[in-house]
C-alpha cells in the first residue's frame, strides 16, 4: 500500500514537473528557477566563443545546435522544417505535432523535402528590410533597430508572453501575439491569433496596408504602389466567390505536396500567403524575377525569386479570386 502512494506520489510530482515546463514555452525558454541550470546550456561567463557571452560564436550557430538538421536538441528541425519527435526528450508530453509533420514556419535549407528557394536571411549580416522606412518595394531605406538579422530579432529565447517566444519588441515596435497552444503545442496545423501580422509589420511597415479598396487608393499608392488589403476577415467573400483550398482547384505546394489555407475562423494575415522562415516553391513564367521582374533580389533568394511565398507560382490569389 505504501509503495503505492509512493508511486503515485511520484506519478503526480512528475505530471506537475512536466505541466510546469508547458506553462513555460518549452524547452530552455524562459520559466526559469532562481537555481535553474538552463542559462548554462547557452552563455559561459568567462569563456564564451561569441557575444552575449554565448557558447557558440553566433546567435544562429548556438539555435542550430539543438534547432539544426544533424542535432538532437530539439524536435523541431526548423532548418529542414520539420518535427521529429525522437530528438528531444524535454516536451515530448505537451506536443500535438506529427511526427515528421511540416513546420509552420516552412524551413531555413529544404522544405517538404526539397531545397529552400527563398529564406530571411538569419546570418546576422543583413540590416536592411523591404520596406522599413517610408516605401514598400524598396529595400534599406531605414537600417533595422537592432543591427543584423538573426533568429534573437524575432523569437526571445528566454522565453515572453508571445505566441513562439516572439520578442515584446521587435525593431522598436512594441508586438503583442497571443498565444494559442501553450498547453498542448502543435506546430503542424496552422492557429494564428490577433498580432500575427504586427510582427512583419515591425520590419516591412509599409507592406500592412488595411484600408477596403487600398488596391485602387491613390493616397496608398504614394507610399510605393497600390497595395491588396491584408488583416481583411478570412471568410469575406469577394466578387461573389468562395475561398476553397489550393488543392481542390488543382495547385500543388512548394515541393510537390499539396497545402491547406486555414479558410475560416481568422483574418488574412501575412502568413496565409507567406512562410516566415522559408519556403521551396518555386516560380516560373510571369511570376518569376520577383518585385522587379530582374531577377536581381536582395536576400537569400534564387534568381526567380519565391519571395517566401506558400505556392508555387504566386497561386495564392486563386484560392480566394477563382477568375
Ligand atoms: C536557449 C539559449 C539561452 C538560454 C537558455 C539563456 N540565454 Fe541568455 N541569451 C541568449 C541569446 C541568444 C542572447 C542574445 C540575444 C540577442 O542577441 O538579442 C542572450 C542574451 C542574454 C542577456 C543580454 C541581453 C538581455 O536580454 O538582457 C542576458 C543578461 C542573458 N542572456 C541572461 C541569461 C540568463 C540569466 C539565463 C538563465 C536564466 C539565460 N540568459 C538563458 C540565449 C540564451
Ligand atoms: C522574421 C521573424 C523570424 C525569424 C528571423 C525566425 N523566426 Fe522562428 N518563427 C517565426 C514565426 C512567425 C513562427 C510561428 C509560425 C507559426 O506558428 O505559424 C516561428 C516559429 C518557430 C519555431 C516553432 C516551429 C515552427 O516552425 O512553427 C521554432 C522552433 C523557431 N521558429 C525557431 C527559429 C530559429 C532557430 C530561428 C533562426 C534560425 C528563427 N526561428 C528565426 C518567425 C521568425
Ligand atoms: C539546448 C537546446 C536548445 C537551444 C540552444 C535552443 N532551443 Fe529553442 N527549443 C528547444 C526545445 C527542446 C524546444 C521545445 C520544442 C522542441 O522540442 O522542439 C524549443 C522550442 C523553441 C521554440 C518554440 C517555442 C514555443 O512557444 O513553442 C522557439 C521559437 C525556439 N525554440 C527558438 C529558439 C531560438 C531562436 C534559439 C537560439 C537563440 C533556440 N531556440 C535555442 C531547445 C533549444
Ligand atoms: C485570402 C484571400 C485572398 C487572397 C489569397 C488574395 N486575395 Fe485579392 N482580395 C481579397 C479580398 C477579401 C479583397 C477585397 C479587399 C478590400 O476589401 O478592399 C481582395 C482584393 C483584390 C483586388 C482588388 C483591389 C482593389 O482594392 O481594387 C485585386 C486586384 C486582388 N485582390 C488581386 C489579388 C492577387 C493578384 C492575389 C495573389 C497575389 C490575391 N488577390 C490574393 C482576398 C484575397
Ligand atoms: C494575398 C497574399 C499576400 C499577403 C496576404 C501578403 N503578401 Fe507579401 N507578397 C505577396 C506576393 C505575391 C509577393 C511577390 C511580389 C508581388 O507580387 O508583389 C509578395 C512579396 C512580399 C515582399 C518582398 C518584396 C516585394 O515587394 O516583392 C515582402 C517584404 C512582403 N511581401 C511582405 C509582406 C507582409 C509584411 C505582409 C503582411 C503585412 C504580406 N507581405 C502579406 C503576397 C502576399
Ligand atoms: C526583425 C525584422 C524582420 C521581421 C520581423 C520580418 N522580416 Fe521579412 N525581411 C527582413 C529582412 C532584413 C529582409 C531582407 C533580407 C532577407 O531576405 O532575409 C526581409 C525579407 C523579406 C521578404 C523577401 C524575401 C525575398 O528574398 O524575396 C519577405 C517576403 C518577407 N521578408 C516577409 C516577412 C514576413 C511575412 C514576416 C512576418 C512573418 C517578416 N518578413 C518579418 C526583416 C524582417
């Protein structure tokens, strides 16, 4: 009898440990203990390899150790963009994810199993963005608050109150991304909340035009070019048609494998055409060359450009338009 209450003690001691680390973004992020060992499995105070006193010589090195293709650190491979569930032992309990199930950030290198052909550069060395200044379709007409891109200018790995750890502040803009899945993450099925698109926002500011009929407003179109509406409701429907999904009227992802847009319950944010880590579509014909038609793109990007979009040849419009 005392052996069971002990075992069940522990039982319940255990399910408390785990729901703990759920409450805090899992893994290493945040929820720290005033004796945590955490802060260890990333900085060295007097021996570090790379600023911020972190124990690999970048941001980005010290993600990709446990966030990377050949590492175990974490179930979400987010440079391949996928999750594998036998990588990490920490959330296996709170995660909802398929096992080799797609990221919804898309992948860094490959993504559905082929090539990225477009990716935010997190290398650190780019400090300019689409239009973060007074213009869309221009890059670098303002420098990013925080200097060089890298996965600390979104995601905060200590851990915050946003949806995926996102900073409180991105580029001096104060960001607020509720969150969905604390309990039960699951990183294959699309769940976007209020916010999403402020996050973008922070960086290409002039790219969140939400005014109706912004596609033919003269005053948008002197910020750089008529704009198409975004944070619109989702179910809205436009000259009398109804959004399906790509694979019903026959187009195929990036990589070959057919893709879902959420069609209810949200507005159109950024993501529902774009991956923000990155995408293997690819364009071809007039949809090839990106803003300029040239080819000539800053970023890490092929010549033709996939801009991060979801489908090949920018077949996003057709999920909702049908012309
Ligand atoms: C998952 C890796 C990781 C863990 C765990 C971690 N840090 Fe950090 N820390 C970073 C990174 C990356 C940066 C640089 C962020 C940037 O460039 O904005 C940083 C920056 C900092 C900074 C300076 C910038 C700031 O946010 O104030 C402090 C202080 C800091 N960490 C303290 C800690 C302490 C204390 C712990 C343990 C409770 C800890 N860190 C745990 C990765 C980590
Ligand atoms: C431009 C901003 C941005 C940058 C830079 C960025 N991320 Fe993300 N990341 C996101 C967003 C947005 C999501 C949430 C996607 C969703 O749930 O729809 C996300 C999700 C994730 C996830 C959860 C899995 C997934 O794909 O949903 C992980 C892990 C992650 N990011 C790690 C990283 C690492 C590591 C880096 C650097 C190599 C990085 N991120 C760089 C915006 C960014
Ligand atoms: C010591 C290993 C380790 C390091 C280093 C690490 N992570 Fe993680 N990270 C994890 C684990 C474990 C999880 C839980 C989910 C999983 O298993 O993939 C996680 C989850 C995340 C998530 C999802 C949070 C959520 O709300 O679901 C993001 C985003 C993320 N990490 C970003 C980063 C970024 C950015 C860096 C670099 C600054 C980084 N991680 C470094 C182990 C790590
Ligand atoms: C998620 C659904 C959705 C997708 C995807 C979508 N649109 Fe739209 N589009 C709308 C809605 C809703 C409006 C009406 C916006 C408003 O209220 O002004 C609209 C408006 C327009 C207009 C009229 C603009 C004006 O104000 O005169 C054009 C042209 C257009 N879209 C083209 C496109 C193209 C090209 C694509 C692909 C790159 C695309 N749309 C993708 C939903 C969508
Ligand atoms: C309806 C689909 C759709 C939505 C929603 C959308 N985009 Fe785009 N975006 C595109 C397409 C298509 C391109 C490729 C270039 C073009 O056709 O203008 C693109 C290109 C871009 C570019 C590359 C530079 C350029 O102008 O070519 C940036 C930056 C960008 N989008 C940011 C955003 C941000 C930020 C949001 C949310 C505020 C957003 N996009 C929402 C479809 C969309
Ligand atoms: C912290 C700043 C920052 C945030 C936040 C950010 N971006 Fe970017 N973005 C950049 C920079 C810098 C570039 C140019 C270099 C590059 O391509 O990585 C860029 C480039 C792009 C491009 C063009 C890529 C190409 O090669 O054609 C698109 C599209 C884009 N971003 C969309 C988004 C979307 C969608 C989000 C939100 C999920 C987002 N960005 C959030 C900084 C940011």
């Amino acid at each position: 009898m005392i052996k069971i209450v002990i075992v069940f003690a522990a039982a319940l001691f255990f399910s408390l440990t785990i729901s703990s680390v759920a409450s805090a973004n899992g893994g290493p992020h945040g929820g720290y203990a005033p004796a945590t060992d955490a802060c260890a499995g990333c900085h060295r105070t007097h021996t570090a390899e790379g600023p911020q006193l972190l124990i690999a010589t970048s941001t980005y090195g010290l993600c990709m150790t446990c966030h990377g293709s050949t590492t175990g650190g974490a179930d979400t491979n987010v440079q391949d963009g996928y999750f594998l569930d036998s990588r990490s032992t920490s959330t296996n309990a709170i995660t909802s994810t398929a096992t080799n199930g797609y990221l919804l950030a898309g992948g860094f290198t490959m993504y559905k199993g082929t090539a990225a052909t477009s990716s935010h550069d997190v290398s650190g060395s780019v400090t300019t963005a689409w239009g973060n200044g007074a213009n869309r379709g221009v890059v670098g007409s303002l420098a990013l608050a925080r200097g060089g891109l890298d996965c600390a200018s979104c995601h905060d790995p200590h851990g915050s109150t946003n949806y995926r750890i996102m900073n409180n502040v991105v580029n001096s803009v104060t960001i607020s991304m509720a969150q969905v899945d604390e309990s039960v993450k699951d990183y294959d099925t699309e769940h976007w909340s209020t916010g999403q698109s402020d996050l973008c926002t922070a960086c290409h500011a002039t790219y969140h035009v939400t005014t109706a009929g912004s596609g033919s407003s003269a005053s948008v179109a002197t910020a750089g070019g008529y704009a198409h509406r975004i944070d619109m409701p989702y179910s809205y429907s436009f000259n009398n048609k109804t959004n399906v999904n790509p694979e019903t009227i026959g187009i195929a992802a990036g990589g070959g494998t057919t893709y879902t847009l959420p069609l209810a319950g949200t507005d159109v944010v950024c993501q529902t055409c774009h991956l923000p880590h990155g995408t293997s579509a690819t364009m071809s014909g007039l949809a090839a060359g990106g803003a300029t038609g040239s080819g000539t793109l800053p970023g890490n990007t092929t010549a033709t450009d996939s801009a991060l979009l979801r489908l090949n040849n920018r077949a996003v419009c057709e999920t909702c338009h049908q012309k």
